[in-house]
C-alpha cells in the first residue's frame, strides 16, 4: 500500500508559511494563496476549489454596498472576509 503526502508550503523570505486568505465568491468560501492576485488568480483559485463558477466569468469585488468589476489582468489587494461575485459576461442581472 503507497500512500502520498502533500508537499510541505514553500515559506516566504521571512520563513513564514505562504498567506490563506479567507474570502468568498459567489457565496462559496475560497482561501487564496496572496494578498495581490490578477482576477482570473481569483477566479481560477476559486473553480479549483469547487466554487460555482468558471474562468471566463466577470468578476467583481464588493466596495461598500457597491461591486466593483475586476479585470483578469488587473492586481488588486486581497483582504479577509473580500466577497467577490462573478457572472456570465452576458448576464445582464
């Protein structure tokens, strides 16, 4: 019987671990490994941890009682508790 382990995180410069950031997108909790991530970062992070969505969907960032849309090539600073949505490009709602 073989049994596999996970590769121990990689420390920072300081021999930290590497950052889990607790976020949510489309409501499904997401950690993400950064606190500066492009939006298709976020968006990939969150498919491959089962959120309901897929990769070329808008992404947008809660600012106040407000979203802001966040491009796939654009670095924004990621927070704890951030609530990300993404939707269809044509989803007009």
């Amino acid at each position: 019987m073989s049994t596999t382990t996970e590769p121990e995180p990689a420390a920072d410069r300081h021999g930290r671990p590497p950052a889990r950031i607790a976020v949510t997108v489309n409501n499904d909790p997401v950690e993400l490994p950064a606190h500066r991530m492009t939006g298709a970062e976020i968006k990939a992070a969150a498919v491959e941890q089962g959120a309901d969505l897929q990769t070329d969907f808008q992404l947008s960032v809660k600012k106040g009682k407000h979203y802001d849309v966040v491009g796939d090539d654009e670095v924004i600073s990621v927070h704890k508790g951030q609530e990300f949505i993404a939707v269809a490009a044509d989803d007009n709602s």
